[in-house]
C-alpha cells in the first residue's frame, strides 16, 4: 500500500521542522556561553538534517500540491512544532497569541486549500 502525498509530504515536514526548530533557536538555552561561531556550526550541522528531510518533502508535494499549498502547509507545522518546543524545551510561557496564531493560520490553510 503506498502513503498518500500529503501523508508523505506532512511527516516529513514535520520531522524536517523538528530539526530546523532545533537548529535555529536549540542553541540559545545549550550554547549561550559559547562563542556564536561555534553555535553556528553546530546549527548548519543539524540544518542539514532539516534539508535532507524538507527537500523531498516539497518535492513530493509539489506532485499534488500548488507551491502556495506546500508554503502554507509548512508555516502551519512550523506553528505546530515551536510552540511546544517553546514551552516544554525552552521553558517559555503559553501565550493566548500562541493561539490567534494558529487561528490566522487555520484561516489560511483553508482559503489557500479550498479550490
């Protein structure tokens, strides 16, 4: 049986999120005391996970998908994957903007998906 496209473009956007969230803002709270040379190498190496899974993941989106579908589809896990990250990682608060966030965003998955 083969995974639908967007089941196949959405996990690996996920996943690829995951590494791309860990990469940009994981170094503020692990290396805050090191030079930002060294929290730049270490970020572009976990980057290129978040290439090597979002790469693809557009790629095979964009057999079913409009690019503006697939760019939509990704600020809407990118949504998904940082407030978590946010509150459970780098001990940040809930914020009701969090959630007028993610409305706004549920907005434009639905006018950019309903053709």
């Amino acid at each position: 049986m083969q995974i639908p496209v967007i089941a196949q473009t959405v996990g690996l956007l996920v996943m690829s999120n995951v590494f791309m969230t860990i990469a940009w803002y994981g170094h503020l709270k692990n290396l805050a005391s090191k030079p930002w040379w060294i929290a730049a190498f270490i970020s572009w190496s976990i980057a290129l996970f978040e290439y090597l899974l979002q790469v693809p993941a557009n790629r095979i989106g964009y057999t079913q998908l409009s690019l503006a579908q697939l760019k939509i589809l990704q600020e809407a896990i990118t949504l998904t994957v940082f407030v978590p990250f946010a509150m459970l990682y780098m001990d940040q608060p809930f914020k009701l903007d969090y959630v007028w966030a993610a409305l706004c965003l549920v907005g434009a998955v639905y006018f950019i998906f309903r053709a």
